[in-house]
C-alpha cells in the first residue's frame, strides 16, 4: 500500500507539506524529528489528510498532481477546508 498524505505546521495556519511514503507511521515520525529537512527545520506537524494506493506509480501521479497543478491542491484544500484551520 502506498500513501499521499498532507501535513500541517502546527504553528502555522496556512503552511503543509504534502508526500507520498509506503509506510505512513515511519515517515510521519521521520517529519517530526529536527533535522535539516523542510519540515524538519520548521518545528511540528500534524497528519491531516491521506489517501491509499495499492500502485506505487499511482501514489507518485497523485502527488506530482497535488504538488504542481494548483488547481488539483486547490481542490485538496477546499475538501480538507476544516482540517486547514484546526
């Protein structure tokens, strides 16, 4: 199985990050930690959205969609709309 996933900063209302991992549990703790990474450098964030894949290149497509066609996140956005203000 495969995951698309979006993180949320937890002291910011507006920034995320969005992935795609096979092991969601492992690569969420792995944001978590204070490295040198995106997220790592910008402090805490909070799984709120993901979506299953049983194809690894599906999961890939997803998240290449998300990440450079605005309006594919836009749409993201407007479903997780409740998500993005908590």
């Amino acid at each position: 199985m495969y995951y698309v996933y979006v993180l949320k900063r937890a002291e910011s209302s507006s920034e995320i990050y969005i992935g795609y991992t096979s092991d969601l549990k492992r690569r969420f703790h792995e944001h978590q930690k204070k490295n040198k990474s995106f997220t790592g450098e910008r402090g805490r964030w909070k799984l709120i959205y993901h979506e299953s894949y049983l194809s690894e290149e599906d999961a890939q497509r997803r998240e290449k969609m998300l990440k450079k066609h605005g309006s594919s996140k836009h749409h993201l956005k407007s479903k997780i709309k409740k998500s993005l203000e908590s």
